[in-house]
C-alpha cells in the first residue's frame, strides 16, 4: 500500500478498527469497512502521534471522527470520537463568543442605522403623499407617485439589510453553539 503526499493511505482496515466504529459510532459490522473507508477518504491529515506503548502513528480526522493509521503498514488501527483538550478548547470558545459578540453588535448597528433611515423615508413618504393628493397636475401626480415607489423600494431595501444583519448574526450564535 502506497501512502500519498498528504499521508493517506490506500489501506487496509483492522479488525479492531471495525470492532471500534460499531461500539463507538453504532455502524452495523457488515457496513464498517465501507464506513471507515468511505469517511477516511475525505479525512485530513493532523499529526504524527505515538501509542501509550510508544508505537508511532498517524492521526487523520473527519467530521468529529479521528483514524488511527499505522504507519509501518498503512492500516487503520483504530476510529474514536476526539477528546476535547480543554485549554485548546476554552481558546476557541473565547474567539467564537468574541465573534458572537462582533456579530451582535453589527446586527444592532444596522438595526439602529435602518430603523432612522426607515423613518426618515415614512416622513418623507407622508409629505410627498401630501402633495399627491393635493397636486392638480397630472404630471406632478406621476412625478409624486413615482416618489412614492422609489421611497416604498428603499423601505423594502432597508428590510431586507436588517433581516441580512439578523440572519448573519444567528449563522453566527449557532456556530458558537459547536465551541461551548
């Protein structure tokens, strides 16, 4: 078996690998190898790691599934969830909340800015609708009415800066959500 640049492997499966991804991740043990190969696939390489024995090894993970891969014959050893170090772990938790709180701050921002813009447009809406019913002319009715449309497309505008600002800021929340 031939390990690529980016240290995969084309290989094989343990036994004590397909006995872990049943006990650990619930995978039938006639669908294992298939499981292990088909996510191991769109694994990334993280390190070299040793054993409690000392054995050498390579770590690879994907989507909170980490593979073992004995080196010496490429074989993946084993598959666990990963364990969370907890300073690495409050590290992240920091930055995502900072995050959060940018978001947060951001979406209150656009709120505040559309909010007085929005009013000022319904003031502007009202004195120029004023003018519409007063006006004789024709033309200045069109003139008005256009007016009228453009300010209501503005508002509708704004709507959707505000309703952008909240979405981003609730994408945001919810990644937060995998580091706490």
């Amino acid at each position: 078996m031939k390990t690529t640049s980016d240290g995969k492997v084309a290989g094989k499966i343990t036994d004590h690998a397909v006995e872990q991804a049943e006990a650990r991740f619930g995978v039938p043990r006639s669908e294992a190898r298939s499981w292990i190969r088909e996510r191991f696939a769109r694994s990334k390489y993280i390190t070299e790691i040793a054993s409690e024995e000392g054995k050498p090894a390579k770590l690879f993970t994907y989507h909170r599934i980490c593979f073992v891969v004995d080196p010496a014959t490429n074989a993946i050893i084993t598959v666990y969830h990963p364990r969370i170090y907890r300073p690495l772990h409050d590290k992240y938790e920091q930055m995502a909340r900072r995050d959060l709180r940018k978001a947060e701050t951001e979406a209150a921002k656009v709120n505040r800015k559309v909010a007085v813009q929005k009013a000022e447009l319904e003031v502007e809406r009202a004195e120029t609708k004023l003018l519409h019913v007063r006006a004789r002319s024709q033309a200045k009715k069109r003139a008005y009415q256009a007016r009228i449309n453009a300010i209501d497309a503005r508002l509708a505008e704004l709507d959707e800066e505000s309703a952008q600002a909240e979405r981003t800021r609730v994408q945001v929340a919810k990644g937060v959500a995998a580091y706490v």
